[in-house]
C-alpha cells in the first residue's frame, strides 16, 4: 500500500519533470525560478512550470527557448541576480523603471544572442562591467538614470553593431575612452548614431581621437559633465551630426572654425562654458532651428550680421555672451524665428523688431540690457521683456517691464467635458475616468524654447497615440502637461497614457508601454529631438491600489482609522465646548451687536465683515417690497428670490431674498455681502444694504433698469440692441471684470461671467452682477485657486475643469463666449448645438465677414462697420484658446474692444453720453417697451 502510494507520487513528479523539459527549455526554467526567488513583486501569472506555455506576463519565447524579458515599471524589487546569464537564448531584456538595487552581475557578458539591454531608472550601482563589450550583438544600450560609477568601460568599443549608446544621468566619472594599441574605444563604434553621456562626472578633454569621418552619429549628448580642453576641430568631421551638446562643461579656448561645416546641425549647445575668443561664425548652418551659446566669455562684439543666414532658426539663445551695439531688425525677419534670449548683454538703442517679423515670434527676453527706446507696439503675442534697461528704469508700468509669468499647458479636453473623477483615477483627453500611466518624459534638444505655439504639443501627442496604437497596445487617449525647461537644458513633460476599454491597464500592457518608451525607439515629431523617459510607479493593475496594498500599508491604514476615531472625538468635545462658549458670549453680546440675529449655521458658520452698506431691519425691507409680492418678483434661482422695491427715498433697489434653509447659498450670501461691499466700480452691480433681521438673508442692491443682456438679446425687453451698443455693452463688461482682475485689493475671479450677469442700466451701461460664486485670491495664489468646479454650462473653461485650477483666463473664456452671443444672439448651448463649435466650423477666414452670415443675429449682419465683426470674432476666438496662457487678459481685451470701437468711429471712452442720447431720443418718440416687460424681467440678479 505505501509503496503504491510512494510510486504513484514519483510517477506525478516524473510527468511534471519531463513535461516542463518538453514545453520550456529546462535550464531557461530553472533559471527564471532562480530570478523569482530574488525578485518581489512579480506578477501573479508568474505561476506553474511552463513560463512559455503558461502567458507569464512579460516572457517570450521562441519554441521553446526564452528569448524576451519585458519587465518595465512592474514594481519589482531585488537584485538582477547572475542567475540570468543561464538564459543562454536570451535577445531582449528590458527591466527599466522597477527598484533593482545592487550592480549590474559580470555574468551578463555570457548572453552572446543579447541586442537590447534596456536597465532605464532601476536604480541600479556600482561599476559597469567590462564584460559589457562582450556582447557581440547588442545594438542597444540604454542605462540612463541609475547609479552607476567609476568609468565608461573602454569594452564598449568592440561593440561593434552597438547604435544606441545611452548612460545618460549616472555618476560616471574618468575620461571618455578611445582606442589605444588593444585597447578598444568610442572612436571605433562606427555603425553608432547615438551618444547620450550627458548628466555624469565625466572629466578630461573631449579626445580629438574620437572623432573622424567614418564616425556615422546623429547625436552627440555630452553636457553637463566635467569636461575641459578645448572643443576638437575634429568634430567638424562628423558630418551626420543634428544634435551637439557639449553645454555646462568647463570648455575653454575658442570655437573651431569648421564647426560651421556641420551642414545637418540643428540644435547646438555650447552654453555655461569658459569658451574664449571671438563669437564663431556659424554662416552656412542652414539646418541650425536652436542655438544656444549663453555664458560663455566670448569677446565683445556687436551683433553679428551673418546671424539672418540662419533661415531655419526658431530659438536664439545668448544670454551673458557680451553683445553690445544695436540690434539689427533684420534679425527678426528669420521666418521660423520664435524665441530670442538675449538677457544680460550690453545692447543699446532701440529695439525695432520691424514689421516683417516672423509670425511664429513669441518671446524676446532682452532682461538686463541699455535699450533706451522700443519701436513697435507688438501685439500681445509677442512677449516682450526689458526689465533692467533704460527703458523701464524709471518706474516703466509698461507690460514689457513686468517678468511674464511661467506659461503652462495641458492637453485640453477633445470636445467633451471632463468628470469629477474618484481619488486616483484622473480624467483623460476624451473625459473618461481611468488609471493612467504616467511619467517625465526629458527632451535633451528641443529646438523651441518658449511654450506659447501648443501645436507642437499637440503633434507630440498625437504622434505617441499613433505609435502605441501601431504596436497593438491598447491605449485610448494621451495626455501632456506642465512642460518645463530645467536648469540642466532639459525640457521635461508630463505624460499621462490612458487605457481603452478597462479603467486600467493589465500587466501585459504596462510592461509594452514601458518597453516601446524606454526603448526610445519612438521618433519624436520635428522640433522635438532625443528623448527619455522616467516612469512613475503603477499599481493599478487589478483596478485598484489594492494589488500594492502589503501589511505595512495595512498597518498605516489601521492607525490612520484610530487616529482619525481619536480626532474625532477629540474634536467633538472641542465642539461642544467652544458652542458652550459661542452660546454664551452671544447672550452677553445680543444687545450691542448688530449681526445678533445673523445665522451662523446657514452662512457657513461665520459673520461677514462688511463696510460701507446699509443694515436694513427685515420690517423695512418688507414694507419696501410691498410684502414680498409677487408683483414685486424680478427673477429667483436656487438662492431664492429677487424683488423690486422702493425705498422710503424714492430709490428703486432689487432685494435678493435668500431661500430658508439653503446652506450652500448661505456661504455664496456671506461671499458676496463681503465682495460688494468692497468693490465699487461704474461697471459692477453696487450693494447698498442687506438684513440680517429675523433669520432671514437679504441683498439690497440698486436696481438695474433694463434687465439683463440674455434678455436684451432675446428681443424680451424690446430695446433694440444695435452692433454699437453691443461694443459699448461688450465694453463696459470688460471694464467691470477687469476692475475685478487686476484692481480690486485682493483680486477677485467672477467665476460665473454670463449674459444674464450683465444688467443694462437706464444709459445701457454693463453692469457685472452676482457674485455668488465669486473667488478672491489670497495671497498665495497669485497664479490660480483651485477649487471645486462652478459655474454655468456654456460657459466653462473647459482647463479649469480639467485641472480645477481657477484662473482669471476662465472669466476671459466665459466672456469669449458672451462676445460670440453678442454676435449671434444665440444662447451658448442651444438645441444640444455649441455656439463655440458653430462658429469655429461656420468660419472661413478667407470670405467676407468670415463667412458667418449664416449664424450672425440679423440685427448685426445688416448694421455693422467693416471689419469690426471679424474683429469681434477674432478676439472672442482669443478668449475661448483652450490652454489659458494663450488667452489675453481682461486688460488686453479691453484694448483690443476699444481698439474695434475706434476702428468703428466710437469713442469708448464717452459711450455713456452719447449711448444716453440716442436712448432717450427713441424713448422720447415712442415707448418701445411696456412697463409690463420691464417689472418681469429686469432685474439685480437673474438666474
Ligand atoms: C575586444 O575584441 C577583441 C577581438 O574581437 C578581443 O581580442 C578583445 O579581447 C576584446 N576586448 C575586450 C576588452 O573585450
Ligand atoms: C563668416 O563666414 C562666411 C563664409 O565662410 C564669410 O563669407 C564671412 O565673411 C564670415 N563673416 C565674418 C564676420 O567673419
Ligand atoms: C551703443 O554701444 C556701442 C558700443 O558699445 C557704442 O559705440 C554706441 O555709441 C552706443 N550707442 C548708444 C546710442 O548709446
Ligand atoms: C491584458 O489587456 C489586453 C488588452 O486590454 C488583453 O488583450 C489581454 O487579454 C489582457 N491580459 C490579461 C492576462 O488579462
Ligand atoms: C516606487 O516604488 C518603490 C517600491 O517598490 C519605492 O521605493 C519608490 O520610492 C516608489 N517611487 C515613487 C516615485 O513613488
């Protein structure tokens, strides 16, 4: 009986034997069990005895050899064990972005098949061995941003079909290594197109040895080393070059002259180094789009003439490069010229960028300079910058003596409206709510150098949504964001990689993605150059965190629930005491205190600080408005109800009457008394008063004769609204929501800037109204405040609902949209249509009033002043760009409406007299509407 039993067990493990010895080669087997025990972390499918039988996530084999590991950003831990030099068949081994701490095993020099090693941010130190170059067959190379140390090993060298060469961001340290006598060395890697040394301690000089012409590379990434000496004429021999950065090195002595033979160049970089002698002359560089040469102690000169040779420039960059003279106009004629950095030289005179500038400018920094005079008055999507010259020395309020503020982007929405989304999960491109993978992409060499053209971001994703899409991973959207130029020349830009069909992606799909962008074989679009790319953690695998989630996180979470069980009883015998108290002083207080009677529990909990308005007692106010009668109700929404009223004066006022017990609409009262009780300006709403009286929560403000502009547009009030008075409207709006932007102390964002927000006085002047959802900006948020999203459908910011960030730039995308109501007199979202897409796919720049007949208010069509509906077009289309940075400012706006006013013989700054007159002379012939209309549709705050 045990005997049987004793067989029968040797017979199953017999079969299991040799049945993995049939499906996966035995020794590829055992050496993957021997990596398992190292490493944590592993994916689940990493089960069973037959890895190429089996689908373990990231092993692939051909028969019954395994020939790929793709194992990129799946959190693994541990060390790369020597265990892997067993996998004899092994051709491609990728393990970037997981934590593999520990060197680099000698052993690795026994994969002889090996053409892809790819150990991108595993943290990985210690030497590189020199066995790497005996790897016969390996074409790419990629240890970026780990730890290495000690030198380049001069192994490398007899890596003969190496291309990629990428130990960019470690500590290496030594000099770059040629060949000597049998020493191999970099200047024998002939089939190579790529050296990314950049960001090591590499010192020395740059060995003219290694370069010659047989030399095939594209890329030659040598900044942010040690390196000294002086840049070898020999570079001047490697004519494939299209990339040099020999930047933030400490080269001296002059530029070779024959760099300038290196006719395919097209971003060089020699900045932050000690080169001497005169500035190089770079004629003949046709190919040049980004030149940087800053820092450098090269001698004075004026600036050179030859620089208009460079037709293909697109960023010039030479601050501290010792300059002087005129700045010759000619410059800016460059017809790809975008950016021009020039900041402390010693130009003088007059800064004239001419009028047959390049239409791509966008940004010339001439910080720290002499210029006495500037010449044109560029428009405002040139950025402009002379602090520290003449010109703004003596108090200069000018814009170009401000520091433009940092630009941003972000891939905006696809035309949908993205989703409050859970915790972690973010929304992407095409407003769905996902895990995506996320991570820095580094361009070593972009050829721009400011962010205001965001069409290169756009063809930057779209090129990576093609790229995973064509390698079968399933990728629904991309999305970029926050790019930013680093200290070290680097442009960094946050990439968010969205999946199709789940809310996240499995395994097999992180460890393609990981693989197709640390194998830095994607092609970036033009102007973008050599790429890397650090990955963040992903451990959504299975939907959730809860993959990831191990006892030290439980741990964490048990004390996080008892610690948040104590703060909460904490805070409630805290509570219960300070209301004792409250309860209390408020008895004492009730006598002298005139916000006694104030709820606290519907205005948020606080009183509001209020000057300069009327207390109304609650009898006064229902005197005034007959009772609240119904004949007296001028408009209601969710706050409750707006009356009309006559004070014992005569005045007509408009009381808001708060609804009872609607506690979001208490904390929006207690904002605005506090708001309008601060701000005073022709073109806002004033309060006069509010009550506090009897648990009720009133507004008085003054009372807006002619309703709002939604009702004007409608033809509901029946006063006819000409095209010049639409400017004068669209005017006076934009005075009011300026003097909330940049005057009023602190800052206030409107938030909910729409048609019926802008009453029409008895002149019609614009009047802003409700401030209910206005937003001040504290003193740290000069830039944005985020927030929970509010507002009103049609006239969100479509980036403030991605990002949640409340910026100004939303009020100037909400008034975009008033602009194109004021033309069209449609409502923004009417029978499910746009009116931001109507106009964008009705227009055609080329046909008279930009083919927009067809949507105009007929009113408009038949009396308008030539141009003056482009115009308005134009600047609506500004207002409603989708990354914020690219719309004006409120004070921009308001230029450009006068500047249309102008162009239509108005003079915007006498609209109240002259839109009195005719007025009241049509008043005077005939009452064009009945009081009727007026009492039920003007008033202070429409819904
Ligand atoms: C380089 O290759 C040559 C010949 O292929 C060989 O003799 C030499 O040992 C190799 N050197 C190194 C450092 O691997
Ligand atoms: C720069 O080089 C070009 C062509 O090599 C030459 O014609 C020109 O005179 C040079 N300019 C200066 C200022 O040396
Ligand atoms: C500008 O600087 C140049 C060279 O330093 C000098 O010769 C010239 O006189 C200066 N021009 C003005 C207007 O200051
Ligand atoms: C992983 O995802 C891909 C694409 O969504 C799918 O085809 C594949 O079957 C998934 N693999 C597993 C093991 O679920
Ligand atoms: C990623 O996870 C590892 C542990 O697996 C951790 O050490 C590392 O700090 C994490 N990195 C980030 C950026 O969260």
């Amino acid at each position: 009986m045990i005997c049987w039993r004793i067989l029968c067990s040797l017979l199953v493990v017999l079969v299991q034997v040799f049945g993995t010895a049939a499906r996966t080669n035995t020794d590829d087997f055992v050496a993957l069990e021997a990596l398992k025990d190292v490493w944590k972390n592993l994916p689940p499918s990493w089960d069973g005895d037959d890895p190429c039988g089996n689908d373990w996530d990231g092993i692939s084999c051909s028969d019954d050899r395994v020939t790929s590991i793709s194992l990129g950003s799946m959190n693994l831990n541990g060390q790369l064990s020597s265990d892997i030099q067993k996998l004899s068949a092994l051709v491609i081994l990728d393990l970037s972005y997981n934590n593999l701490n520990g060197a680099l095993p000698t052993s690795i020099g026994n994969l002889k098949k090996l053409t892809t090693l790819i150990l991108v941010g595993c943290g990985l130190s210690g030497r590189i061995p020199d066995s790497i170059g005996s790897l016969p067959e390996l074409q790419l190379l990629s240890l970026n941003s780990n730890n290495f140390v000690g030198p380049i090993p001069p192994s490398i060298g007899n890596l003969s079909k190496l291309y990629l060469l990428d130990l960019t961001d470690n500590k290496l340290s030594g000099t770059i290594p040629v060949s000597k006598g049998s020493t191999p060395g970099l200047d024998m890697l002939v089939s190579a197109g790529h050296f990314h040394l950049g960001k090591n301690q590499l010192s020395g000089e740059i060995p003219p040895q290694l370069f010659s012409s047989k030399l095939t590379l594209i890329h030659l990434l040598l900044e942010n080393n040690r390196l000294t000496g002086s840049i070898p004429s020999s570079l001047g021999l490697v004519q494939t070059l299209e990339v040099v950065r020999l930047d933030r090195n400490s080269l001296s002595g002059s530029v070779p002259e024959n760099l300038s033979n290196l006719l395919r160049v097209q971003e060089l970089f020699l900045a932050n180094n000690y080169l001497t002698g005169p500035l190089p002359n770079l004629t003949g560089m046709t190919s040049l789009t980004h030149l940087d040469m800053s820092n450098n102690s090269f001698d004075a000169t004026d600036f050179p003439p030859w620089f208009s040779s460079l037709q293909s420039l697109a960023a010039l960059i030479m601050d501290d490069t010792h300059i002087q003279g005129q700045l010759p106009v000619s410059l800016f004629d460059i017809p790809c010229l975008q950016t021009v950095s020039l900041k402390n030289n010693q130009l003088n005179g007059t800064l004239n960028i001419g009028s047959d500038h390049s239409d791509e400018l966008e940004l010339i920094d001439l910080r720290n300079n002499s210029i006495e005079a500037i010449t044109q008055r560029a428009g405002y999507s040139i950025e402009i910058t002379l602090v520290g010259n003449p010109i703004c020395n003596e108090g200069g309020t000018e814009k170009y003596c401000t520091i433009p503020q940092q630009q941003n982007y972000s891939t905006p929405p696809k035309s949908c409206t993205p989703l409050p989304c859970d915790l972690d999960k973010t929304s992407s491109p095409t407003c769905r709510c996902a895990y995506p993978y996320s991570g820095t992409l580094v361009f070593s060499a972009p050829s721009f150098a400011s962010f205001g053209n965001t069409s290169v971001f756009g063809s930057l994703q779209q090129k990576l949504l093609s790229k995973f899409r064509s390698e079968s991973q399933p990728v629904d959207s991309v999305s970029l964001s926050n790019p930013t130029r680093k200290e070290d020349g680097n442009l960094e830009l946050n990439l968010q990689v969205f999946p199709s069909g789940q809310d996240y992606f499995n395994r097999t799909g992180i460890s393609g993605l990981a693989l197709i962008l640390s194998k830095q074989t994607f092609t970036t679009p033009d102007g973008f150059g050599p790429y890397s790319f650090n990955a963040n953690n992903y451990t959504y695998f299975t939907g959730s965190r809860n993959s990831g989630i191990s006892s030290a996180h439980i741990g964490a979470l048990v004390g996080a629930l008892v610690g948040g069980l104590v703060l909460l009883l904490l805070s409630l015998v805290i509570g219960i005491y300070a209301f004792r108290q409250k309860k209390r002083a408020e008895i004492a207080g009730k006598k002298s205190d005139p916000f006694a009677s104030w709820d606290p529990s519907r205005s948020g909990g606080r009183v509001p600080h209020v000057k300069g308005a009327i207390c109304f007692s609650f009898d006064e106010l229902k005197k005034c408005t007959d009772n609240f009668s119904g004949m007296n109700e001028i408009g209601h929404g969710g706050y409750g109800k707006v009356y009309r009223g006559t004070l014992p004066s005569g005045q007509l006022v408009a009381v808001k009457r708060a609804q009872h017990g609607s506690s979001q609409g208490g904390i929006e009262f207690a904002t605005e008394i506090e708001l309008l009780s601060r701000v005073h300006h022709k073109n806002l709403v004033s309060l006069l008063g509010f009550c506090f009286d009897q648990g009720e929560q009133m507004l008085v403000y003054e009372y807006i004769i002619n309703g709002s502009l939604k009702d004007g547009l409608t033809g509901r009030t029946g006063i006819r609204l000409d095209w010049m008075r639409r400017l004068r409207i669209a005017l006076g709006a934009a005075r009011g929501i300026h003097y909330l932007h940049e005057l009023a102390d602190p800052p206030i964002i409107h938030r909910d800037i729409k048609t019926s927000n802008i009453l029409l006085d008895e002149r019609l002047n614009a009047k802003v109204a409700d401030f209910g959802l206005s937003k001040p900006m504290g003193e740290q948020e000069r830039s944005h405040v985020t927030t929970e999203v509010k507002g009103t459908a049609g006239y969100f910011d479509p980036e403030y609902y991605m990002t949640q960030q409340l910026t100004q730039k939303s009020d100037v995308y909400s008034f975009g949209v008033v602009l194109l109501e004021l033309l069209t007199a449609r409502r923004p979202i009417e029978k499910g249509k746009y009116i931001v897409n109507e106009v964008k796919q009705a227009m055609d720049k080329t046909k008279d009033m930009y083919n927009l007949e067809g949507i105009l208010d007929p009113i408009v069509a038949s009396n308008t002043v030539p141009g003056s509906v482009e115009k308005v077009t134009d600047l609506a289309l500004k207002c409603i760009q989708e990354p914020g940075f690219n719309r004006p400012t409120m004070g921009e706006v308001l230029k450009e409406i006068e500047n249309i006013m102008e162009l239509a013989g108005l003079n915007p700054n006498a609209e109240s007299t002259a839109s009195s007159q005719s007025f009241d002379a049509r008043k005077a012939s005939s009452h064009p509407y009945t009081s009727e209309s007026l009492s039920s549709h003007s008033g202070a705050s429409p819904p």
